[in-house]
C-alpha cells in the first residue's frame, strides 16, 4: 500500500482549473483591473507559462495587495513552480485576515502535505471540515495525510465520503482515480476517472491516467484508445507517447512470437508514427526476418 501521498493528486486539480470569477474589489475601477490580470494569469497557466501568470497575479495585487482571491492564486503558481514555502506564506497571509476561507485552507493542507508535513496538513483539512463537514477536498486531503502516515485503513472511509461528495467535480473525481490507482485498487481508480471523463471528456490528464488503469487490468485496447485520444488533444504529452509506444511494441513482439510477422511489421510502424526515432523499435524492425 501506499505510505506517501505525492502532490500531483493535488496539482492535477490546479493545472486544469477553471477561469477565475470577479474577486471582491473597493471600486468599479479596481475589480475591472483586478479581474483582467486574472484571466490574463489563467490564459497564461492554459499555456504552461507559470512564470507569466506569477507576472499577472502580482500586477492584480498592486492593484489590491489585499484581495485573498489573487493571492490564493499566486500560492497556487508557487506551488506548481516548486516554491512551497513561499506558496505556504501567501495562504497563511490570507488564513490570518480570513480565517474561514476554505480555498486557502484546503491549498494550506495540500502544500503543506507536500511538504512532507501530514500533521500540519491534517489540521488545515478539519479547519476546513469545522465550517463545511462534507467538504469533498477535505476528506480526500484527510485520507492524503492518513496515507502518508502509512494509516491505510483510516484513509479508506475518508476515501468513501470524498467520493460520495464528488458530484460533477471532474477534477475532484480525478484525483480520487490518481489515489485509488496508487493504492492499486484499480477497479475503484477505472470506475473514478471515467467518472471524471463523462463530466470533462477533453481532460488530457484524465485520459492519460485512465490510459494507465486500463493497461494495468489488461485492457491494451482501451488503454492505447485513451492514450490516443490525449495525444489528439495535446500532441505534446510525453507520457501519453511514451506508454502507447511501449504497448505497441509489446504487441508486435508477441505478434512476431506467434508467426504473425505482417501483424508485427504494421503494429510497430504504427508505433514509428508517434515516435520515429525510438531505438527500440527500429531494432525491431531491422532484425525482423526477411
């Protein structure tokens, strides 16, 4: 079982996240501005380009050095950047004027988890719980710290109000799947991540992971299926690739091992057209019996 809960369970929710809503500002002018530097930060993070949505969060922050919603955000850009602690600061400053916000206590408990911290997170969470007690982010965060604790048992019914609290959070069903994946329990993982795939069919993340869940029940059509479609929407991600090559590969060694040396030669340039440079499967190809 699982003894440590990574943070992507956590950042897979970030990198998909929504456009951001109007924040709260003193004047018509400050929230228009406020608001634009937002959407300009989000447009930036849609495009992988965090050190130019950190440029946008901190311009709607001169505007209002005070406005919890632009520096949740900025602890959130940190944190996919690999900078927690300052991440940590940023929630905490927010956490002391509003005590209650539950965005920043839950990111409080997720970055702080990251950190190799359970305990510390484990608290932020039950804040979290103390204002709304069905918090679905809260629970899963629970069942993170029981986890990383190496506390299995305890983690599974967190586990089950999380999921019982989901609702149409695709990002949410996500990172279940994520979980239930690492603890192998993968019929729970498959059932979580097709979940979150009927509410967002385009998540690229979802796909690849579920590309993952199906190759590891035995189910290579599928799983070269999901792993294609990621592709489709986002021809840049290398896991998706990595994985549908290998699998190919795979067949085509069984193929050849069973005298089906026409079925080897399409499956592994099938495999050439998503990566034309593999090693692998050139070797293949060059040894294969004339």
């Amino acid at each position: 079982m699982m003894r440590r809960m990574g943070f992507c369970v956590f950042l897979a929710a970030f990198l998909a996240w929504a456009a951001p809503a109007a924040p709260t500002a003193p004047t018509a002018l400050a929230q228009e501005g406020v608001t634009d530097h937002l959407f300009t930060a989000q447009e930036w993070q849609a495009k992988g380009n965090l050190e130019a949505a950190r440029r946008s969060l901190q311009d709607a922050l001169r505007l209002q050095p005070d406005d919890a919603f632009a520096l949740i955000r900025l602890a959130q850009v940190d944190a996919a950047s690999g900078d927690l602690k300052a991440a940590d600061a940023g929630l905490e400053r927010v956490l002391a004027r509003e005590p209650k916000n539950l965005l920043a206590l839950n990111w409080l408990g997720h970055v702080q988890l990251a950190q190799g911290l359970p305990a510390s997170a484990e608290n932020a969470y039950r804040r979290t719980l103390g204002v709304d007690p069905e918090n679905a982010w809260a629970q899963l965060g629970l069942a993170a710290c029981r986890l990383a604790q190496g506390d299995d048992a305890g983690a599974r019914p967190l586990l089950a109000k999380a999921q019982a609290a989901a609702s149409q959070d695709a990002e949410l069903h996500l990172a279940l799947g994520d979980t239930f994946m690492r603890l192998n329990l993968l019929v729970n993982a498959r059932m979580e991540l097709e979940r979150s795939l009927e509410i967002n069919p385009r998540g690229v993340r979802n796909l690849v992971l579920a590309g993952e869940v199906y190759e590891r029940l035995g189910f290579e059509s599928l799983a070269l299926n999901a792993w294609r479609q990621a592709l489709e929407l986002d021809p840049s991600e290398a896991q998706a690739r990595f994985a549908l090559v290998a699998v190919l590969g795979r067949q085509g060694d069984r193929a050849l091992a069973e005298g089906r040396k026409d079925e080897a030669l399409r499956v592994w340039r099938a495999a050439l057209s998503y990566e034309p440079g593999n090693a692998g499967i050139l070797e293949r190809l060059r040894a294969l019996p004339k």
